[in-house]
C-alpha cells in the first residue's frame, strides 16, 4: 500500500516537471531581436506615468502611457533634431501641467 502511494507521488511530480519543462519552453516566445518595436528612451512622471520614444518600423513616436491608457504625443518623421527636443520638452511641460506636478 504504501509503495503504491509513493509510486504514484513518484508520478505525479515527474508529470509536474515534465509540464513546467514545456512550459518554460513555450513562453520565451520569439527572439527580442526580430521586434518590429523598440523603446528609445523612457521617463517617468510618477509611480505609473511615463512618456517613451518608441521606434516602430524606423520611425519614431512619443507616447504617453498611464494606467488607463496609452496616448500617442507626437509623431517624428525624421531624425530627431534640436528642434525635435524642444518638442519633447514643451510635451513634457504640459503633461507635467496636466498632471499637477512641477516641472
């Protein structure tokens, strides 16, 4: 009785290994490298605020991310410039407005 109880514990774990086992292997997904979308830079603006500069498909988008949503701040269809980071900072002051914090 007791063997027959080991041996299905036995079992039961070598099954549970077996499925962690395949599991791990199914959630690395495919490689980082072959992503259509990178982040540039990120800045936070609170606990869960942040503004990124993503690159999708070689052109890069501001966007502004809370909990509740994701808003797309500018779009730049060139390479940034010094103009380009005036924008980012005049985005910047305003969402700090709106937010109620200080810039």
């Amino acid at each position: 009785m007791v063997v027959q109880v080991m041996l299905n514990l036995l079992l039961v774990l070598t099954l549970a290994c077996a499925f962690l086992y395949v599991a791990k292997r199914f959630k690395q997904g495919r490689p980082q490298g072959l992503s259509s979308i990178k982040t540039v830079a990120m800045l936070s603006l609170g606990s869960k605020e942040k503004i990124l500069l993503i690159e999708v498909l070689g052109q890069k988008v501001l966007v502004g991310v809370t909990p509740s949503q994701i808003s797309t701040l500018k779009t730049f269809t060139d390479t940034l410039s010094e103009d380009s980071l005036e924008s980012f900072n005049d985005v910047y002051q305003k969402k700090s407005m709106v937010l109620g914090e200080p810039v």
